[in-house]
C-alpha cells in the first residue's frame, strides 16, 4: 500500500489515484492497461482533420490531443465544461493509458477545476515503480497541454 | 540444442548466423510443441504492449524493472540476473529468442544485456515484433508461468563488450559509431526528435565519431539488411575496419546496441564496445571534447 495524497484532486482523479495506490505493482500495469482499452475513439470532426490537435512532444509515442470548452454549458467561462479528445496509436498501450487517467478522470469538469488540477498529479498514480519515472514525463506533457488549452479557450 | 534448424538460407552469409531466427522458423518451432525448450522474451520500449498480445509461450523482459539497477545508472548485478532468468525458465544453456517493438531496439539491448553475463545461446527474432504481426501470426494474452530453472550467479564481464565514458576517452582517435539521428549528430538537436526527456546540455558529437543512423541496417520490415548491403555502408561507405576496436553510442545506449549486433554478429567485427553512458552521459559531461 503506499500513502497517496488525493485531497487536492478532483473527485474522479482522486478515485482513480486510490484505485491504483490500492494495488499491487503487476496489477497496476493490468490497470493502465484498461485505461488504455477505455479510451474513447476520436469523434469524425477530429479522426478527419488531425491537424486541428496539439501533439505532445514529451510522449515517447505520437499522441495528440484537443480540449473544447462548452460555451452553453454555463454563463461564466470559470463554470463551463470542458471535453477532452485524445488520439494515440494501439501500438502504444502506456501513452494511450495516460490518455485514458486523464480522460476519465478530467472529462467533462469546469474549466476552473481543470486549471486548479496540480502539476505533479501524474505522480499521484504510484505508476513510477510499474512504468519508470522518465515514462510518466509524457503525462505531465499531457496535463500541461491540457491547461494551458483550457485556459486558452475559456478567455472571453 | 535447434542450431542446425536456425540456419535459414537468408542467414548463413552473415558472420554469426546461429544468432538470428526467423518468424516462419519460430512459427514452427511453437506449432511442434516447442521440442527443444526454447524461452521467447518480449523486450519492448513501451511497458504495456506486452499485456495487449504477445507470440504465445512469450514472457516480459522489461528493459527499466528486470535489467537496470534500481538505484545506480547500471545494470543488475549477478544475482538479480540469475533471478530474472530462472523465473522465467531460462537455464544457462537454454536457447533465448527475443524479440520487441522498435525494429528489436529494446530486444537487441536485452540480448547484449545477456552478453554483459556470457550468456551465449540468445538470439533475435528477425524483424521483431512488427513483423510476427505483419504476417498474420498468432498473439494471445495468456501469459505462461514456467517452472523457475536452475540459473547460476555469473558476475558480469563489462570489459569485453562495455565502454565506458574513460574508455571513450582513451579510444579518442579510434573508429567511433555514432548511431543517432543526423539532427542530433549535428549537433541541431539536443534530444532525439519525441524524446526531450532524455536530453543533453552540449549537442554535437564524439570528436572522430562517424555518424550511421542505426536505422540503416534495417530494411523497411525491421528485418536486417543483407551483408552485402551492411558491408557497403559500414566498410565501404564508413572505412570501418572488422579487426579494429570500435566503440558505437547513441543516446543511453539501446539504439547502439543494434548497431553493436550488426557489426558483432552480422559482419563478425572482432572487438565492439557498446558505450551505454552515451550522448546522455558524454553530452552532460565536463570537459570533455565535444565535435560539432
């Protein structure tokens, strides 16, 4: 068991951050592995024009990907929702994996709970033993391409 | 021992012929049962792919959890080798295939792993993993558990095969490979294009280094390119002399190992070191001579 620190993270990530810190080493891989296999497919608008997505270099594997901020969902930008939008090859399980945490865990939070997510919550997911540290960098890349979209697009 | 049967007609111009089997022999060999115990082992760059389908009997050899230390910059000592080999059934004299992702970057690295502890009898899957797939051939998930084997504690013999970054020093002038991409050669790129993690504070090169990316040895398919054709571009092209000392390095060390197969056991070069600490260690380093 290791002690994981989750009051700072929004409910699902914190969830899924104990799921993973309940589990023995092997199994946290099985885990990742489901994230991976659960990551939605790219809607038409995306799948058809790759283009329109950010790639994220810190990935060992391409991985693209794009927020949209819901701009009926509420009247103040800080409340509207955000979709996130992930595309990574099957041939690369690990980067398809952090895409799948961040998907579930993020998806469809405000934009002002995605901009107080913290930097280092790709440590949060006692994922440094199974996968090597240098591995999870690509996640930071994703979060960090996550707010900085966020924040971004929600200006009015 | 399956030597005589390894010795596909593609393989017999290369200088260790025994140390390459193809897919359509590793196919047969599983469809008869598997007659002479051989252990096939995954080594891949990326840590999941294993778990989402692997050539049936296959286990995991990881490349960061079973053949680095977990602490130092080095790879496991005797004992932790011997472990990681008998849980997997490997005995000393047992006929190791492997194979991986990454045109066998990760597979290659493994087997010279092997070589660092005399384990003789390993070979690579030609073409890897990408291939085996390529052809329609069968994946499961079932992962095997062998009877651990009997495997001794060997201590690792660097020397032979091993550089490191004061042995580059000594070699300086000497017939040095450098087996990254021409950006980073050059000097333009700090890191390897999709990989800033693992980057460097000078860019450049050895001083002396002559630059052939790894990549071609290999044909599209991942599978090896024929002598003939290796010999072109290494001694031709390159100058490269068979009985010389020659050191190749890449970036930490796993791309160089494939180039240190090719030269070792395609074109039978006598002494290559692979110089694991690579551009990560000699790019970081202090004061020492950088070619740009």
């Amino acid at each position: 068991m290791t002690a994981v620190e989750t009051a700072d993270l929004p409910e699902a990530l914190a969830e899924i951050a104990r799921d993973f810190a309940e589990l023995p080493v092997p199994e946290r891989l099985q885990l990742l592995l489901e994230f991976s296999e659960e990551l939605p497919e790219l809607p038409e608008r995306y799948a058809a024009a790759p283009e329109r997505m950010e790639q994220v270099h810190e990935c060992q594997s391409p991985l693209f990907l794009v927020v949209e901020v819901d701009e009926d969902s509420a009247p103040e930008p800080g409340g509207r929702r955000v979709s996130l939008y992930f595309s990574a090859p099957p041939e690369a399980p690990t980067t398809r994996g952090f895409a799948g945490i961040l998907h579930e865990g993020l998806n469809r939070l405000t934009v002002d709970e995605i901009l107080a997510v913290p930097e280092d919550a790709p440590y949060r997911f006692s994922l440094a033993d199974a996968v090597s540290p240098l591995r999870l960098r690509g996640m930071v890349g994703m979060l960090s391409r996550i707010k900085r979209q966020t924040a971004l697009k929600s200006r009015v | 021992m399956a030597d005589s049967q390894t010795q596909d007609a593609r393989f017999a111009e290369y200088a260790h012929p025994d140390r390459l089997v193809s897919t359509e022999w590793l196919a047969t060999q599983l469809e008869a049962g598997n007659p002479d115990g051989i252990v096939v082992l995954e080594s891949d760059e990326d840590v999941l792919l294993y778990d989402t389908g692997h050539i049936p009997g296959a286990l995991k050899l990881d490349w960061h959890q079973d053949l680095n230390d977990p602490l130092m910059r080095d790879y496991v000592g005797g004992e932790q080798f011997a472990r990681v080999m008998s849980e997997r059934g490997v005995g000393r004299d047992t006929t190791v295939v492997l194979y991986g992702d990454k045109s066998n970057w990760w597979a290659a690295y493994a087997l010279w792993v092997m070589s660092l502890f005399g384990h003789e009898n390993a070979r690579l899957l030609d073409g890897g993993r990408a291939k085996w797939i390529a052809e329609g051939r069968e994946l499961t998930k079932d992962v095997p558990s062998p009877a651990p084997a009997e495997y001794p504690v060997v201590d690792r013999d660097d020397a032979p095969i091993r550089a490191f970054k004061d042995d580059v020093l000594n070699h300086l002038g000497g017939p040095l490979v450098d087996v990254r991409s021409p950006g980073e050669f050059s000097g333009e790129l700090l890191h390897m294009p999709d990989y800033p993690q693992e980057g460097a504070m000078r860019g450049g090169h050895i001083p002396g280094a002559k630059s052939v990316p790894w990549a071609r040895a290999a044909n599209e398919d991942g599978t090896f390119k024929s002598r003939a054709d290796l010999e072109a571009i290494y001694l031709q092209e390159q100058g490269l002399d068979p009985a010389a000392p020659t050191v190749a390095y890449c970036r930490i060390g796993e791309r160089s190992s494939h180039t240190w197969f090719v030269l070792t056991h395609l074109l039978g070069f006598q002494n290559v070191r692979n110089y694991d600490g690579s551009w990560t260690e000699w790019g970081n380093a202090v004061r020492v001579p950088v070619e740009r």
